[in-house]
C-alpha cells in the first residue's frame, strides 16, 4: 500500500470516530476508539510509542511518546482541544524528524466537522 492510500485508510478511520463520537470527549478516548477502527480495517499500528532523542552521541530517553504509528510510515497525533496551536504543529513537525519518518497527520476532534481538524504533513 503505497502513502497516499495508507494516509486515506487512517482519515477513514478517524472519521468513522468522530462521525460516531462527536466533538467533546477526551483524547484518551478518541485515541482507544481510533485504534479499534485501525484494527477493524487491518492496519498494523503501535500506539503511545516511546521517541527518544540523540545529541551529540547522547542518546536521551525523555519521555516523549507519539499518539500513534501506523505501519512504521505515519505518525499519527491526536487532539482534542478548542483549536490546534503551533506548538502543537511544531511537536508533530519534531517527532517527524526525530522518528525518521515523513509522513504525519494530526487531527484534532474537538471541531464540527474532522476536514477542519485535520493536518498533514510531509518532510
């Protein structure tokens, strides 16, 4: 499966849930029922997956951790707020670089409509 389906696959995803959940809940809960619907469709993820951080030779375990990683290729960040800061577009930019990976997708469920929640982005 190529990125781009890959991608379509997890916004799918995430907007079975918010079509069934709605804007208002916290994101743990977004997060376990995104899971489910990753699961349902039989996409292989890990979730709440621990980012360390090199500098200089140093190795530094600090505690980050992505939301979710769907096939080794995504980084998924969820949110669930009154609006998406962009501090909060800086941390996906970070773990992006940090993990290796190109491609992430931020959503933020607290909104009307997910389109409107949703951010992508690419290195």
């Amino acid at each position: 499966m190529r990125d781009s389906e890959l991608t379509e696959v997890i916004i799918g995803a995430a907007i079975d849930v918010h079509k069934v959940l709605g804007p208002g809940l916290l994101e743990s809960a977004y997060e376990e029922c995104f899971c489910h619907e990753l699961t349902l469709r039989g996409v292989f993820f890990e979730r709440q997956k621990p980012l360390s951080l090199s500098y200089k030779g140093l190795k530094l375990d600090c505690g980050y951790r992505m939301d979710v990683v769907v096939d080794n290729r995504v980084v998924v960040e969820l949110k669930s707020m009154e609006r998406v800061l962009s501090i909060h577009e800086a941390q996906l930019l970070t773990y992006l670089k940090l993990s290796g990976l190109r491609t992430g997708l931020m959503f933020n469920f607290n909104v009307q409509v997910l389109k409107e929640g949703l951010k992508r982005m690419v290195l």
